[in-house]
C-alpha cells in the first residue's frame, strides 16, 4: 500500500461496526538494544542535558515492548503513541532522531517498534534453541553479570517477550545499539559470532532480507590503567577487562564486514571518559539515517567514518588504507594514541601525514616497523576522520605485513 495517512478502517463482524481512526502506512523499524538506546529524551533533560531539534511530528510514531516484573511481555501497557508534546520525552533518543532525520528525508510516515532492555547481552535477543548447547553457552564466570544479576539475560528471555511479540509485523529492518554489556572475557572475543547468531536466527523469523544498522560503541574509560604514558597503555595485553571496549568496536566491525546486512555506524566523538550513557544522542540517530538513507532509499551519502582495509610498509612508513574515506582523509590537530611496534612487538608513539588519500604512519625509533594501532584503548581522544566529519574505527594491523 502506498504511504500516507491518516486513514480510517471499518471493520464489521457480526453486525457490530467499528471505526479505527488516525492510520498511517508508512516505514516501520525496530529499535533495538540496549540502555543507549533505551535512554530517553527524559533522561537527556534528568541527566543535565538539552536535547535539541525537539518537534511534534503526528507522522511519527513509537511503539515500545513494555515487559512486567516477571520479564513477560505486557501487551496491555502497549501502544502506538504520536510524536507530540505529551509523549516525546518517553521516546528513546536515539530513535527519534532517527525518525526525525529520515522521514524529513523520505516523506513518509516512520513508526519506531521500541525493542531495548538496559544492561542486555546479546544473548537473550536471541532465541534459546541458538545459544543452548552450543559454542556460545559462555560460562558465568566468563561474562560481564550473570543472570542472577540481571535475570532478564538469560537466553532467549528478551527474545520471546520482545521480539516474539511483534512477528509477523512487516519491518523495514533494525538499527541496533548494544555491546557494552558483552564485554566480558570471552564475550569479546565471541560477540561477533554471538551477534551473527541473532542476526540469522531474527531473518529465520523476519525473512533473510531483515539487516541490521549497528553503532560501534563510542569512547569510555572504564577498566583502563590509571596511566600517564601512552606507550605503557599501548603495550599493555590486549585483552579484557583493560580494552574491553576496543575490542567489542573491533568485533563490531568486523561484523559489519562479512555478514551479509550488517552495517555500521562509527560514533567515537560523542563519548565521554566517565560517560557510559552519552548525552549527545542526535549524531547517532543522524547517522543511522544517513546509512538507512544509503542502503535503502537509493541517497548517495557517506554514513560512517573510515575503516582500516590495508596497510603496506614502504621503507620505515606504513601505509593505510580505508573504505569509506573516498571523499578524503583529515587529521584534527596532532594524531593521538598512533602506535607502530618492530620485530620486538613493542610498541612505540608515531607520527602520521595523509598522501594520496592514505595514512602514512612512521616512528624514528623504529626503522622497520611491523605492526600498527590506532585508538585500539577504551578511550581515546580521536583525531581521524573523512571529508564528512564522522570519526574513523579504531584498528590494530595485528601484525598482519610481517
């Protein structure tokens, strides 16, 4: 049926008519994740911030999957609710600005299914015969909480009472903002598999062409050594709990690589240190319309930030390549947290110059390198970024042009 509304439905059964008012067809999308994806306009304003660009729009709506005490799905608290001055605070951030940016950009009504938990794991968005016995039934002691903590994290549970609920209903397809509740030992290490789990088992139930819009998760200094040298900070093991959030980014992104329908979206200049709730919510729902935009309404626009493709060692440089950097490259100031290590794998400060669209990458001290990172910590004070503004993905060569 072609967008557009409001419309009106009479429905007679029996020889009783009723009238269902105030109809709109239009584009539907599942917000899920996540307490950044959870938090509200409300929480914006409760936490010292202001949200900007504030508007009431009839044609948008939301939809959010209420849950009782017991976890189960409460469909009597549920409904779709108008874009309008009594409702917005309610609204997840991050999805209206979503919803605001790309139905300015399409024309056509948007309605936000709120599917989000705070503290969540992947793994119960995700069905229990996918996890139970199989490679990625994580041991307690090898997560981030446990479910006695969070009993909402038990395989499958969010799954059933927030997902299972809104299938069959036609969606356009996900953006998705989890991961920081993954970042246990061997979480990190897997989340990749984990999450490539959910996504196929959501398309055994949506249709194979459900995708996915990730955020890479942004900047945030938790677990990190109370340190004043870089370089002991690059050459601590790369390993959770000190960079367990540069390496959910790194499985983030790889995901985004090879599974089919997943994208991403880079956020790491809307973070904070202390800041594991954000407040500077509308670069990312910009952002996911941007990609939404790209991938499904046939704009010509860039979405994320550059992502390490190659490097190539050319006498003591280091050559880096990227996608999504076809505009261009830029530095903002001095390039921070840019390590190069030698034969030794020790890692040493380095400078770097963009040639040609590329990163070129050196350190005096090490005239053949061999390895190199960028922003590979839990915070970073970034300073890559393409001709459209957005920050590049933090990435380490793992030694791959020896």
């Amino acid at each position: 049926m072609s967008a557009g509304g409001p419309f009106e439905m009479t429905v007679t059964l029996n020889g009783k008519t009723t009238v269902i008012h105030n109809i709109l067809i239009g584009e539907v999308w599942i917000a899920g994740g996540q307490s950044n994806m959870e938090f509200t306009i409300s929480n914006i304003k409760n936490d010292g911030g202001t949200p900007c660009d504030l508007h009431e729009i009839p044609t948008i709506r939301f939809y959010k999957l209420e849950i009782d005490d017991e976890f189960h799905y409460n469909e009597e608290s549920c409904n779709w609710k108008e874009c309008n001055s009594e409702n917005i605070d309610n609204f997840s951030a991050v999805a209206y600005y979503f919803a605001l940016k790309l139905s300015r950009e399409i024309n056509k009504p948007i309605g936000i299914i709120s599917a989000n938990k705070g503290a969540s794991r992947v793994e119960s968005w995700t069905p229990r015969e996918y996890i139970l016995n199989t490679e990625f039934d994580i041991s307690p002691d090898e997560k981030h909480g446990d479910a006695a903590t969070y009993p909402f994290n038990k395989p499958g549970l969010l799954f059933e009472n927030k997902i299972l609920p809104v299938i069959p209903y036609t969606v356009r397809s996900v953006i998705w903002y989890q991961g920081e509740s993954d970042r246990g030992c061997l979480e990190t290490k897997y989340y990749r598999k984990l999450f490539e789990n959910m996504v196929n088992s959501w398309k055994t139930y949506f249709g194979d062409e459900l995708s996915f819009i990730t955020v890479q998760l942004t900047i945030f200094g938790e677990g990190m050594p109370q340190e004043n040298d870089p370089e002991k900070l690059a050459n601590y093991e790369d390993t959770a709990p000190t960079n367990n959030w540069a390496l959910i980014r790194e499985q983030q992104e790889i995901a985004a690589k090879e599974i089919k329908g997943v994208y991403m979206v880079t956020t790491m200049d809307v973070g904070g240190r202390n800041a594991i709730h954000p407040l500077n919510k509308q670069p990312v729902g910009d952002r996911l319309a941007l990609a939404a935009e790209n991938i499904f309404y046939g704009k010509k626009c860039e979405y994320c930030g550059p992502i390490y493709q190659n490097a190539s060692v050319k006498g003591s440089t280091i050559i880096i390549s990227f996608s999504h950097a076809e505009s261009g490259l830029k530095l903002i100031d001095k390039i921070e947290d840019l390590f190069i290590c030698g034969k030794d794998g020790i890692y040493k400060s380095a400078t770097a110059t963009i040639l040609d669209n590329k990163l070129v990458a050196s350190c005096d001290e090490i005239p053949e390198p061999k390895g190199l990172k960028y922003a590979f910590v839990n915070y970073s004070d970034v300073s890559l970024f393409n001709e459209e503004g957005f920050p590049a993905s933090p990435f380490r060569t793992k030694n791959l042009i020896l």
